[in-house]
C-alpha cells in the first residue's frame, strides 16, 4: 500500500514538473541562431584595369653651338669655337593626356600588410616645343672680333618634345584598412621619347644690312629610354571584385643628346662657298609627373 502511495506521489510530481517546464518554454521567445559574420576583405589575388590622368614634365635643356671646320667666310674660325655666346639653358614641359591599361598580383600577408607588383603601359598626347632659344629677329653676334661685323638673324631656332608612350614595372608596399589600401610604389619606367629641332637664318652685314648667306638644319630622333620611377597612390573596394584608384607616379627617363650640323648657301656677293656652317647639340633630361585615376577588376581570389 506504501509503495502505491509513493509511486502516486512520483507520478504526480513528475507531471507538474513536466507542465511546468512546457509553460516556460512557452512563454520565453524562441531566439534566431546568430548570423554568420561576413568574410573579411582581402587584397590577395591577381588584377587587371585600366587608367586615365595628366601628366606633365620638366625636362632640363641645354643648348650648345660649334664652328664647323672652315665657317667664318675668308676668316676662319677654329673648328669647334663656341657661337653666339655661352651654351643656352633653357627647359621643355611636355604635358596632356595619359592612360592605358595595368595588371598585377598583391599578397596580403597580415591583416595591415601588403606587398603586390604591377606593370602597366600607357599612351600619352604629351609633348612641348621652345620656340627662339636665341631671339628671333635681332642681329646676334656669332663670336666677338671682326666677325662682329657678320652677325646673323634667325627666324627660326626651336626645339621639340614628345612622349609618346610610356611604362612601368613596379613593386607595392602597402597599409589596408579594410576595404581600403595605401600604398607606395617603385620600380622600373621605360618609354618612347621624340625630339626635334629647326634653325633658319641668314648672315647679315651690320653696317650694310645686306644679307651674305642663309643657314638651315634640323633633326628628328625617336628613342627608347629606360629609367625609374616612384610614387603613391590609395586604393578603395567596391566590392569584392571592383576597386577604384588614385595615383601619383614621377617617372625619370634618363637622358639624350641630339646632334646635327646647320648649312650655309651664300649670296653672289659675298664670294663664298656654301658648307656646313655650324654643329649643334641639344642636351636634355626627361622628368615626368603623372597624376591618374583607374579601375581594377579582381581575377580569382581578393
């Protein structure tokens, strides 16, 4: 009969805790499971894009004149004397359009670190032309003495540069926050660059005015230069995919040396026979700036 009893009691208990326990879960709101947190962003992988800015250069100019053997009518000069004074130095600033394309690779190696390389190429409508280095139209001594007499005019001493397409293969070093990066950036520039130049002129006398020869020469050289770069730049994600840029690049392309000789037709008066007149010698360094935006398209990871 106890047994029966207790055996009740444990039902009954066992009941109530069991209604209890179902009312409680009841009354408390089921809760959703936590969303999973979105992957973190990550640089690493392979990119392509493309690219449009200015540019702009400051490239330091020497211009340098020399007797050729012979000139100085019946009074000869010693080949290679300077004329018309000290070399001249002046400076060419090429600029306008610049864009292409680029590719690269970064690698992401902590969570604020990152070391990538990119190559690009670009075409560029950058150029610049210095017009009468010496003043044209004024009676210019060729060199001090008799020949003082002689002096010549120009109507035309220029000279010309152009860019016309460049590239770059450069390392990067770069802070991320982020969706964001900055970077730095280094490495090798090479690049198309075009120089030309003209002289026209004419040996006048001082005191008659009469004209006793013309002169004309002119070049026009293309070359490849390799050189360096460096610069910054800060990058930004759309997405997963698409990222924009902004960029700054100085780019050092060396130096060339253009040399060509200027010839003289006389006039019947003078009684002199026509010749090389001259040897002239541009001097120039090529600095370049270039301030660009893009856009880059990741391939595969980042």
């Amino acid at each position: 009969m106890k047994k029966l009893a207790f055996a009740s009691v444990a039902l009954a208990t066992f009941s109530v805790i069991n209604v209890a326990s179902a009312a409680d879960m009841a009354a408390r709101p089921l809760k959703a499971p936590p969303l999973a947190a979105p992957p973190a962003a990550t640089w690493t992988g392979f990119y392509a894009g493309l690219n449009a800015g200015y540019g702009f250069g400051s490239d330091p100019t020497t211009e340098t004149t020399v007797s050729a053997p012979g000139f100085g009518g019946g009074f000869v000069l010693t080949p290679g004397t300077s004329l018309y004074g000290a070399p001249r130095n002046f400076k060419l600033a090429p600029d306008g359009f610049a864009g292409g394309g680029q590719v690269g690779y970064n690698y992401q190696f902590s969570p604020m670190g990152l070391l990538g390389i990119e190559a690009d190429i670009q075409g560029t409508t950058m150029k610049d032309t210095k017009s009468c280095i010496i003043t044209c139209g004024a009676q210019v001594v060729t060199v001090p003495g008799f020949l003082s007499l002689f002096p010549v005019v120009f109507s035309d001493i220029s000279a010309q540069h152009k860019l016309n397409w460049f590239g770059t293969l450069r390392g990067r070093l770069g802070y991320t926050a982020g969706p964001v990066l900055i970077y730095g950036t280094g490495g090798l520039a090479y690049g198309e660059v075009e120089r030309s130049g003209n002289v026209v002129g004419t040996t006048v006398g001082a005191i008659s005015g009469l004209t006793y020869n013309t002169f004309a020469g002119s070049y026009d050289n293309k070359t490849v230069k390799v050189g360096w770069t460096v610069g910054a730049g800060v990058e930004g994600k759309i997405n997963q995919k698409w990222s924009v840029k902004a960029e700054y690049l100085y780019v050092d392309l060396g130096s060339t040396s253009d040399t060509f000789t200027t010839l003289y037709t006389t006039a019947p008066r003078s009684g002199v026979v026509g010749g090389t007149a001259a040897t002239r010698t541009d001097s120039a360094k090529f600095h370049e700036n270039v301030f660009r935006v893009g856009v880059n398209y990741a391939i595969g990871g980042m």
